[in-house]
C-alpha cells in the first residue's frame, strides 16, 4: 500500500507548479504520457470531455482549463506554437475519470485525484467547523450535481426508465427499500423530495453510491438498460455491506432532520454554502 502512495506521488506531484499566485497546477503535455496517451489528438478529445464534464457540472471551463501555449522550432526559420492547458486538480480529475482504468497510470490518477480534491475542497470550505444544516446544504449540492453527471452517463448506458434506473440503486443501498418507500418511512408529503430530508450522513452514503455507479457504468462500457439497473442495485447494495462491516448505522436508521432543506430555504435560513 505504501508502494502505490509513493508511486502516486512521484507520478503526478513530481510534475505539478505552483504559480504567482500559489494556485497548483499540471501542464497537459506533461500530464499526457503519465497517463500512457501516444498522441496529443488523443488526449485532446479526452480534454474535450473533461470540458463538456465541467461545464454540466456548473463550474467556469475558463478557472480550471485555462490554454497556454509556446513558440517551438519547426524549421531553421519557422516556429509553431505549441498548443497545451494548464489544469487545475478538478480539471485533471475529469480528466482521467474518462480513462481506462484497466490501465495503473489512470486507475492510479482516478484515486490521486479523486482523493486529493475533494480533500481540497474540505479544506477550503472548513468542513469540520460546518454546522450539521450547512453540512446537508454542501452535500446536497454535490449530490444533485452528481445525479445529473449519473442521469448522463445512465442515458448513455441505454436507460430510458430513469426511475426504475435510481430505485435499482436506493434498492441495494436501503436493503429493498425503493425512493416511494424511503419517503413513506420518513413520513414526507406527496412527491417530497428525498433527499431534501436526510442529514448529512445519509447523503454522503448517497453521493458514494451515485459516485461510484457512474464510474463502473463508464468504465466497464455498459449499454444495456438491465445491466446498466443491476450495476446500480450491486453498487449501492456493496456500500451497505461497507457501511455494515465498519459498524456504521445502516441508512435507514439514520434520523430525518426536522425540517427539509426546502423549509430551511424559506425560513431564509440558507447557509449560502455552495461547491467549489
């Protein structure tokens, strides 16, 4: 275990920069190879889908994909300017989240950066010091920025039935239990939302299991609708033996708060805490 951290390290921190400012960040060029791309054009569709990714995730493509470029010989009298990004963590994570990660370099980054930046974001945002509501508002967010990636990749998996699609994934992590039947546990009005009124436990149980489903449907190129329901119900269901064989409490013994996120809205107490 200590081997891979130390690869992971030499890999990808040996080649990051700091600039004027002390904002981190990786050259493409230098990223490219590391993660075992032959040509640029490549890579460069693989930039391409980091973008789209980003956009769709609400965030500004300009702050984390800023071009870059330098003048390189190509003749005794002629230069060429070399297109390259500089990228920041997030953009490197997109990045290789649309990798194989049947290969080590890009199985190696998917947790480096996965890790590192949500570790980024925690830091920035002082997690610890949050209050329980501005901790179910921050892990809200990230969950509906997360169903929307998974409803991408769920579409380009062939689901067409969407709720039956998410109800394969809340059946495995809540032991049978579909989103209708969680909402009459909690004692929710007609068409409540959900996850509106779980705390910040339970949402972070969901946001592993949204996660990791979207990864596994993009990863083992899954293009059945059936597949594609099983794959959501084995995730959320490996997340609860997880939860379970670390002695967790299971989700649906967690407690609902007593008011929803949307109630809390309207009583103006909004914490204003959004994503990075």
């Amino acid at each position: 275990m200590n081997e891979i951290k130390e690869y992971t390290e030499k890999l990808f921190e040996n080649i990051k920069h700091i600039d004027e400012n002390g904002n981190e960040y990786w050259l493409a060029r230098e990223l490219m190879p590391l993660l075992e791309y032959n040509k640029w054009e490549r890579f460069s569709n693989a930039i391409e889908y980091a973008k789209t990714s980003c956009i769709k995730s609400g965030y500004n493509v300009s702050d984390h994909f800023p071009e870059v470029g330098k003048l390189v010989q190509i003749g005794s009298k002629t230069n060429r300017k070399l297109k390259d990004y500089k990228l920041s963590r997030y953009a490197c994570y997109l990045i290789v989240q649309n990798g194989d990660s049947r290969k080590e370099a890009i199985a190696l980054g998917q947790t480096y950066f996965a890790i590192q930046t949500r570790k980024q974001e925690l830091n920035e945002k002082e997690y610890s010091k949050l209050t329980e509501d501005e901790k179910r508002f921050y892990q809200r967010d990230l969950t509906r920025k997360g169903n929307y990636s998974l409803n991408i990749a769920a579409r380009n998996a062939g689901v067409k039935n969407f709720d039956k699609f998410h109800n394969s994934g809340y059946k495995g992590l809540y032991n049978g239990e579909t989103a209708n039947d969680i909402a009459r546990r909690k004692k929710l009005r007609y068409r409540e939302d959900i996850l509106d009124n779980m705390g910040s436990d339970e949402l972070i149980a969901n946001l592993f299991r949204i996660s990791q489903t979207e990864q596994k449907l993009k990863n083992e190129n899954i293009n059945l609708e059936s597949k594609a329901n099983e794959t959501h119900f084995e995730v959320g269901k490996e997340i609860r033996n997880t939860i379970k064989k670390l002695g967790g409490t299971m989700p649906e013994d967690l407690p609902t708060p007593d008011k929803s996120l949307k109630e809390l809205e309207k009583e103006n107490k909004t914490l204003n805490v959004k994503n990075v």
